[in-house]
C-alpha cells in the first residue's frame, strides 16, 4: 500500500507546461539546424523531438530559437528523437 501523502512518481522540482511550438537546433561549428518540436518549456529548459532524423552532435552546446529567439543551452539527456536541454 502506498502513502498517500507521498508525492506522485513523477514529481519534478517545476512542473513542466506542455507545449507544441516549431523551433530549431543550431549546433556545430557553422550553426547548422535542425527542426524539433518543442513538447515542453520552463525557464531552465526543453523538451524537444527531432522532426527528422539528423545528425545533431549531443556533446556540443547547442542554441535553442524560437519564434526569432535564441537560447543556449546544452544536452541534459536524449532517448532516441527527443532531447531535454538546460538552458545556460
């Protein structure tokens, strides 16, 4: 039996709104892009879902722009098509 005034399993330190925003990934030396989805946002990170498969470099810092703003930011964690990034 679980303790009901435990927190839900999935409890974060922010919650997560969810979004569906285009957006892009610039990475690598010549700022080469990629389209994502963005799933969600707060104001120290994303989820974002690659549109295509490409080959966006995890190691590098990349620049997350959305709608004409750009944010950097690196790679916290990928699982197949989707990225969660820390913003600096």
């Amino acid at each position: 039996m679980t303790d009901p005034d435990a927190p839900p399993a999935d409890a974060r330190r922010r919650p997560r709104p969810r979004v569906a925003m285009r957006g892009q990934i610039l990475h690598g030396l010549h700022r080469e892009s990629a389209d994502v989805v963005v799933r969600n946002l707060t104001d120290g990170g994303a989820k974002v879902r690659l549109a295509a498969a490409t080959g966006v470099q995890v190691s590098d810092r990349l620049v997350l722009r959305i709608a004409a703003v750009d944010r950097a930011c690196v790679v916290a964690w990928r699982s197949g098509d989707e990225l969660g990034l820390r913003f600096e």
